[in-house]
C-alpha cells in the first residue's frame, strides 16, 4: 500500500475520449441504467430529520455502502453503474440520499455539506445493526461523497468498526478551498452555473420553511461556491465562514487517520480539482491509504476503458475491495 504509483491496472480511454470536460460529462448525457432498488427506507436521524436509503439486496454477506456528489442521488448513472458492478461481484449494495437530494426536501434548516460524517455514520450504523448480519462493509463514494468518506474514517480512526473492510472514492475534492477556486474559473463556468442555479432552488424551498433563518437576500446574483457557502452552508451549519468550512471539512486534514485500506482515485485532468486535492506527501504518511493519479478521467468520467460491461472506475474499485475483503 505504501507505492503511490499510478494505478497498476491504468485507465486508457481512446484518443477521442481524452477530453477531461467530455470524460465528465458523457455519463450524465449517454449512460442510461434504470432499475429500481428491492428496498426503499426512510431512516430518521436523531435530530428529527431523515435520509432516504436504497437497498440492493441478494443475500450476500459483505455490503457496500455509496454516497453521491454534490447536488446528485442515489440513482444518478456513476452510482448506479457501481451498484451494478457491486451486485456482480457479490456484494449487497447501500445508496443513500444526503439530506435533501431524494426529490424531497428535509425537515430541519441545515441541509448537507462535504464534511457531515455524522449522517454517513447514522447510515453505517444502520447498516451494521441490519439483520442481514453483514460480515464486511466497504465504503464507496463519489466527488463530495469519497470527501466525507473520508473525512468519516479519519474522524473514526482506531475505533471505526472491526466490521468496516476499507473504502474506494473517486474524483475526490481532498482541498475545498482549492475546488472551490479551480471551479471559479472560466473554463468551469458551466458547471458552477449549474450547482448554483440548483442549490438556489433548494434555498428557496429551505426560505419557504424558514422564512426567518434563511435570508435570500442577493441569491439571484450568486456566482461561486464563496458566495454560496458564506450566506448559507456556513451559518446553517455551524461555521464561522466559507473558508472556515472548507478548511475544517477537507479530507485532506483526515486521511492520516485512517486506519483501513482505503483507496483514492482523482484522475490528473479533472477539472474540478486543484493540485491541492492530491495530497501525495499526507497519503505517503499513512500505508493504509492508496493514492491513484490516471491521466485522464476528468470529474466522476472514467470513460471509454469498459471491462466486462463496467466503467474503469466501477472495474477498479471491485478490484481493490475484493482484494482486501478476500
């Protein structure tokens, strides 16, 4: 685990798809899976809210549990891909919906943000009390979700659960501020319009519940992540400001906590990440942790090197957890 060496099984998409823009959003436009979970529930949080679970289940024994990106559910194409791939290999698979994102908006003011491990652990705590009795848990997660992955396992360290096997996440903005401005840039106006216009939607619902704590005030002039994150996700959340909250929920603070293997996969052109979020010198402090940098991949894209009908990333991430589940 200590070679921080690209990956030993490298992602080689066609020339054509080498485009990090294209590689992020060809799922999204092209990929079409559609199938439904055998379970659907409702878990309710202790401070009166809930988070909307999707459980694919086949009578395995090992059990993994994904977390979506920003702005995205359990059912968007990159989780659903990997649930497929999971089902395959023999793992019963856990999607879940940070607050807010199942097409229903939660009930408490706060909402979800890239450090809030607390509701990934309600949903691991389910999971290892289900009565299915799981012998091994992996964690998966994607962009935001691999950040609060980790985030959670350096926060649990030596305590996490001896159930708890390892993790794989991918696209995983380890520096916020740092995405934060790479997102800022001109070349990425697309996709901040987009989490923008989204969020100020959610903004609007949240202003409908709580007219008095949520002030809308500027929200249509809204740009950036700064802006946003200074006006809402910080003061909802319990932080002092948007540099606050990045600085204290970057994984990059946590990975030299974690105490069960755990893969990172950020691929070098991903447009979202700054160099920041490639925290070689901190993986290489912790043999726990694997670093992988494929040259192309651009954000939650590994398209174009499908083995046996799965993305690279859904293909390397069975690879990994199968290899340290046994």
């Amino acid at each position: 685990m200590k070679d921080q060496s690209p990956s030993l099984s490298p992602f080689t998409p066609p020339l054509w798809l080498r485009n990090p823009h294209l590689q992020t959003v060809w799922p999204s436009l092209f990929r079409k899976l559609d199938f439904e979970p055998d379970v659907e529930e409702r878990l309710e949080t202790p401070d009166d809210d809930f988070l909307d679970l999707d459980w694919y289940r086949r009578g395995n024994r090992r059990l993994l549990v994904l977390s979506h990106g920003l702005e995205g559910y359990s059912r968007r194409p990159y989780m659903l891909g990997m649930v497929a791939a999971a089902l395959e290999r023999g793992w019963d698979v856990l999607a879940w919906n940070f607050r807010s994102c199942s097409g229903e908006i939660n009930r408490q003011p706060r909402f979800y943000h890239s450090g809030a491990s607390e509701d990934l652990d309600t949903v691991v705590t389910r999971a290892l009390a289900d009565g299915a009795g799981y012998e091994a848990v992996a964690l998966g997660g994607f962009s935001m979700g691999g950040n609060m992955t980790l985030v959670y396992l350096g926060e649990k360290g030596a305590s996490v659960d001896s159930r708890i096997a390892g993790a794989a996440v991918f696209s995983v903005p380890c520096d916020l501020a740092g995405s934060a401005e790479q997102l800022a840039r001109r070349s990425n106006r697309f996709y901040m319009r987009r989490f923008i216009q989204e969020l100020r939607v959610k903004m609007e619902e949240k202003h409908a519940l709580y007219p008095d704590l949520i002030n809308l005030d500027g929200v249509e002039r809204m740009q950036t992540f700064k802006e946003f994150d200074d006006q809402f996700t910080a003061p909802l959340h319990g932080f002092r400001d948007a540099e606050d909250y990045w600085y204290r929920c970057s994984s990059r603070r946590f990975i030299g906590g974690i105490r069960v293997p755990t893969l990172i996969v950020n691929a070098a052109d991903d447009p979202f990440l700054s160099e920041s979020s490639f925290p070689k010198e901190v993986v290489a402090g912790n043999s726990r942790v694997r670093l992988e940098v494929p040259d192309y991949g651009g954000h939650v894209g590994f398209v174009g090197d499908e083995r046996g009908g799965v993305y690279w990333s859904e293909w390397r991430a069975m690879e990994f957890l199968s290899c340290v589940v046994g």
